[in-house]
C-alpha cells in the first residue's frame, strides 16, 4: 500500500472574487465532478476536502473554503483568509470589473496574509470566449509580474480545473 508508507499534505485554500464569478461552481467541479447552471448561491457552508496524489507518496489534501456568499454583503472578515496556506482568485472573463476586483483581492491578500501563500488566478468561464471582454495575454501578464500561478477554466465543462488545483499542489511546500 503506497498510501500508508507515503505522505499526506493538508493545507487550507480560500476562494475569492467577485460575486457570481463562479467561486463555488469552481469547488464543486473540483471535488464532486459536477456543475449546476441553476443552483442558488452557498448558504453558510463550512468547507469541503479534496485531495490530489502527487505521485505513489505524496497526497495534498485541500481543506477548502468558500466565501459562503458573504462577499455580496459586506466585506469578508480577514479572519476568513488568515491562516490560509492558498488562494484562488476568480474572475470571469466576461466581466471586466470582476478582474479589477480580483487584483484588490491580491493586493489585500500580499498585505495581509501569511506571507508565504500561494495564490492562483483564475480567468472562470472561458466556455463564454465568444462574451469575453478581459484579454488572455493581459491576465497572464498581470499575473506573472505578481507572482500569480494564472489558469483560465471553465467550471461548467472541466477545462483546466484539475490542473488549477494540481498546479496549487505542486507549488506548496513539501518536505523531500
Ligand atoms: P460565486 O458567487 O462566485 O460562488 O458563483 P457561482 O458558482 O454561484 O456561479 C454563478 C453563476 O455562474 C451560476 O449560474 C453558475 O452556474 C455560473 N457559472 C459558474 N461557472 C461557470 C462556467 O465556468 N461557465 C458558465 N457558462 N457558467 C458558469
């Protein structure tokens, strides 16, 4: 059994971005293989966990966090990301201010943050190219000069949502 002789990782990952950028679609294709076009907004949800395998000895298991819709009240407590070890921080690409909000969620997060998170960006929706109003090329050159692990995926039909996560996984900090 490679599992028992080998290594298991947990960290805790916080979603962030605009309301309706798809923060909980993203989860929920991450962890349950599923997409919903009508579900309601989370309500008080704790978090959810999913792990990856790196190879025969090494898991990471995500203890992930959603905002629980919060963001569309007021503004979230830094209780909320304090001891997060990750981040992803969502736009969607057919919304121009939802990327002008996700650099504010970077910006709040370099400053306040453990100083060592990793955090990804990730341009959801890229299924809506034909609506896009926010340039591939300019998110990913944002996100390189910040330091940003950057993806564009689509929570509705599974693009590049695995590797957002494994790319997250691969970057944290695991002994040799
Ligand atoms: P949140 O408020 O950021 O958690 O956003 P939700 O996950 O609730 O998603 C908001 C809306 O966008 C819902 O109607 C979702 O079905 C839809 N949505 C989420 N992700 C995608 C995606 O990748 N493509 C498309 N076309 N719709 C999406």
């Amino acid at each position: 059994n490679a599992h028992a002789s080998g290594k298991l990782y947990q960290f805790k990952l916080v979603l962030l971005g605009e309301s309706a950028v798809g923060k909980s679609s993203l989860v929920l294709r991450f962890v349950k293989d599923q997409f919903d076009d009508y579900r309601e907004s989370t309500i008080g949800a704790a978090f959810l966990t999913q792990t990856i395998s790196l190879d025969d000895n090494t898991t990471v298991k995500f203890e992930i966090w959603d905002t629980a819709g919060q963001e569309r009240y007021k503004s979230l407590a830094p209780m909320y990301y304090r001891n997060a070890n990750c981040a992803v921080v969502v736009y969607d690409i057919t919304q121009a201010s939802s990327l002008d909000k996700a650099k504010s969620w970077v910006k709040e997060l370099q400053r306040q943050a453990d100083p060592n998170i990793v955090i990804a960006l990730a341009g959801n929706k890229s299924d809506l190219s034909a609506r896009r109003a926010i340039d591939s090329e300019e998110a990913q050159a944002y996100a390189t000069d910040t330091g940003l692990l950057f993806f564009e995926t689509s929570a509705k039909t599974a693009v590049n949502v695995n590797e957002l996560f494994t790319s997250i996984a691969k970057k944290m900090p695991l002994e040799q």
